[in-house]
C-alpha cells in the first residue's frame, strides 16, 4: 500500500529531472506530507505527452464513469492499482494499456507493525535523487457542467526485502522506476508485455529508510515541514535499521 507521499519539489526541480514544462504551475504546491484521501494535485508526467508536466488528483476515476455520484465512490477505493491484477482489472485495464504516467516523489511513509504500535518510516532513494513511481492515469468528464478531471493511480507490487521489513502487514511497495524504465514506461509504443515486466519491486539497495516522529500519526499536527521527514529515534523499540 502506498497513501502517504513526500513531494515537496518546486517547479525547478521537478523541470529540470524531466525535461518538462510543468502546467498550471499557479495550482502546484509542494509539501513534505500528502495523503491520499485528502485527494491530492499533484504533478504527473503522462504518456504521450513526455514534455510537459500535469497536476492529477490521486485516485483514479475511469473515463466510463457515469455520474458524479459514482465518481466519488470509486476514486476512494483506486488510490492504487496492484501489478498482479491490472491488466484483468475493469478500472485499470485500459489505462495500463495507452494511459501510464510518472508520479514523482522525494519519498514515501510506510508503517511497521511492532506490537501494538504502529511505527511511522520514511523511505527515499539511496542518492537522494527524485523517485518516480509507476502510475495510471484517466481523464474523466463530468457530464454536468462539462469539467475534465485527471486522475491517477500508483502502482503497487510485491515488496522487496527492505519494504517487507518495514510495511510488514501488506508487504507492498510501489514500483520505483529507473530513468531508462520511465522511458519505456510513457512510451506509446512500448508493448504491454514490455511495460508489464517494469512491474517489479527494485533492489533494495536502491533505497534508504529511517523512522520518523510518531506526531505523523496526529491529523492536527502540521505535517508541511521538513521535521516530518527527519530521523526519529524509538529508544525503547527494537527497531531493524
């Protein structure tokens, strides 16, 4: 499972790692914490349109989706798309097909099971460099007053040995793309078959992971700020890193 995300990269950053225009800049803004029944715009580079950067809203809502009513529904239930279904899947199938998308990240939060506690990490790459998740994404129109929403999904898969450690209860991660991966993978013409095998957990060596305060965990706490991402020591935990 992945909700909770790290994107505070201003447009400069997230340009300059994509060769990218980013659109709408006015709307962006970057924080250290987004979750994703919060519904989230966050920025998305999509297939077919390589050179410029969208803001999406987190949770997938199918083109074929009737009513507005219906759209609420299901975008909570589409925040991520799992790798071993989504090409059987009714909401994601065609969107895997001819509608795949980068979701860039500094980094993401899991939670450890320990106990009866559960134990706040935050994962990033090992270089500190922007991480890109494999995601979906879908334009839907609403057949009221005509707006056109986009939306995406991350994609999950199995988790490599890290993330099994940490997210022990799922053991899910999403799958994080190298730069020659994301090229394949908002390739129009790439395969299914192609695209189907970027589907894997990455090494774990590309990764580093740390726990963070458990004021995470508090809704009223002000999670935009950096303290949210630093290390944070649980003395009386055996913790595994």
């Amino acid at each position: 499972m992945c909700f909770s995300v790290n994107v505070n990269l201003v447009k400069e950053e997230l340009e300059n790692r994509y060769n990218a225009t980013l659109i709408d800049k006015d709307n962006y803004r970057p924080s250290y914490y987004y979750h994703a029944f919060s519904l989230p715009l966050l920025p998305v580079i999509c297939s077919g349109k390589p050179g410029i950067i969208i803001l999406s809203k987190w949770g997938l809502i199918p083109s074929w989706t009737k009513s507005k009513e219906d759209a609420e529904v299901i975008r909570y239930k589409t925040f991520n798309a799992r790798a071993e279904t989504i090409k059987n899947k009714l909401s994601y199938y065609q969107s895997f097909k001819t509608k795949r998308c980068l979701v860039p990240v500094d980094g993401f939060f899991e939670w450890q099971n320990k106990g009866k506690r559960k134990i706040p990490w935050y994962i990033y790459r090992a270089d500190c460099e922007i991480m890109s998740i494999a995601g979906i994404f879908d334009e839907w129109v609403d057949s009221d007053t005509g707006e056109i929403l986009n939306t995406f999904s991350i994609i999950t898969t199995t988790a490599n040995e890290l993330l099994a450690d940490i997210h022990n209860s799922g053991k899910r991660m999403p799958v994080i793309l190298d730069k020659n991966s994301e090229t394949l993978w908002i390739n129009d013409a790439a395969s299914q078959d192609d695209v189907y095998k970027l589907l894997m957990p990455c090494n774990s060596e590309l990764l580093k992971a740390h726990t963070v305060d458990p004021s995470i965990n508090n809704k009223n706490t002000d999670r935009n700020n950096d303290g949210i991402i630093k290390p944070y020591n649980y003395p009386s935990e055996n913790m595994l890193f």
